[in-house]
C-alpha cells in the first residue's frame, strides 16, 4: 500500500513543532518574555538557535503555495510561543513572491493579533512592502490602513516602503506622515521617525525640506529620528 505524502503545511508544523520543543530553554524563555514586558510566553531559542532550527524544518520540501504560506502563518500564530510568530514572519518574507493580492486579509489578521512591534515590523517592512509592490492595486488598501484606528495598521502603512528606496512614492510617504503627525502614541511617532530617516538615504533633501516645513505638527521623537542622518 503506498503511503500517501503529508501535506506541505502539516510537515512544515510537525517539524517545527518537533525541533522548537527539543530544543526549550525555560530559563531563557522566563527572561524572553520579561523583556517583551510579559505579553508573550516563549520557547528560550535564541535567534541563532531559532534560524537554525528553522532552516532543519525546512530542508528537503518543495516550495509552498498560497494556501502553504496561509496556513502554516495561522496556525503558528495559533500557538502560543513567540518564536513560532517570529518564523511565520520569517517563512512569510522569504516566499512574497508567492501570494496574489487577495493574501493582503490574511498578513491584516496577523498585524492585528498578538500584535507587537517585532511580528508588524516584518510583516509590514518586507511582507506587505512586497506585497504592495507586486500587485500596485493594494495601495489604496494602504490609504485605507494610514487612517484606520487600529495602530499596527497605521504603523504597517507608514513603514511598507522602508526598503523602497528610489521607487519610493515621495509624496504617499510624506502624505501619511502629515496624516498621524499628531498622534499621541509612541509606536507611531517612532514609525513616522523611521520611514523619514531611512527615505533620507535616498533624497537627504527632500527629507529636510519636509521636516521644516512640518516641523510644528512632528512630535519632537519623529524629528529627532528623521534628522539622525541629516
């Protein structure tokens, strides 16, 4: 009788589940999550430990569809340790190529749950930045996402052209900058930092030209990040 294959997904979580759980480490674990002010349980992989790992669950299976991508990033999300989010994120940027726009729901559902700064950034800078730029409709979902109520939205589309560089949209970037320039939370302002300071090692110019004319509406943390290479 001949065996039938597992499905991709379902081997991709067995091994993973299987090589994370080997290799636990409570003490560092109990120290993990104290410093992500204990939001989240964690195995104790260090993030060496944690790409190597990752790299053994990976070897010898074929490259994954959409749905692959879809339900290995649900279910890792579904678990309760971070390191299974941090390699869906991982596993998620490597493969943009894959996905059609309809894959934009999906990463929403992950920057909205168990939501901190170090699952969004990923998922925002490298997976929905790609997305973005593969299917160009998505840019009004951006538009959308720059006015949400939901913060992680927000930080999502000021950061999505991060690693743009020349093919940046100048005046999107300084649009939605000067759309939560008064927004009083922190993850924010620094976002706002951020997307000006990496933009000024492309149009140093431009960047400066922005600050002084907004520099009334800027809170004084998104200034300082926008000049630290000016």
């Amino acid at each position: 009788m001949t065996e039938v294959a597992r499905p991709l997904a379902d081997e991709v979580l067995a091994r993973l589940t299987r090589l994370f759980d080997h290799a636990r480490d409570p003490a560092r674990a109990a120290e993990q999550s104290a410093y992500m002010r204990d939001q989240f349980p964690f195995l104790g992989l260090s993030a060496a430990t944690q790409r190597a790992l990752a790299r053994s669950a990976l070897t010898g299976l074929s490259r994954p569809a959409e749905d692959d991508l879809r339900t290995v990033a649900l279910a890792c999300w579904d678990r309760p340790e971070r390191e299974y989010q941090s390699f869906a994120c991982d596993w998620l940027r490597t493969h943009v190529a894959v996905p059609g726009p309809g894959f934009l729901e999906t990463v929403r559902a992950l920057i909205t749950t168990k939501s901190w700064w170090d699952t969004v950034d990923p998922l925002a800078t490298r997976v929905v930045g790609g997305l973005v730029k593969r299917h160009p409709r998505l840019i009004t979902r951006m538009d959308a996402w720059s006015a949400d109520d939901n913060l992680w939205l927000v930080r999502t589309a000021l950061l999505h052209q991060l690693h743009y560089g020349p093919e940046t949209d100048t005046e999107r970037l300084f649009r939605y900058c000067t759309r939560q320039a008064g927004h009083r939370d922190f993850f924010i302002r620094k976002a706002i930092g951020w997307a000006l300071r990496q933009y000024a090692r492309t149009d140093p110019e431009a960047v400066r030209r922005y600050v002084a004319r907004h520099r009334g509406e800027l809170s004084p943390l998104s200034v300082r990040e926008a000049g630290k290479h000016l």
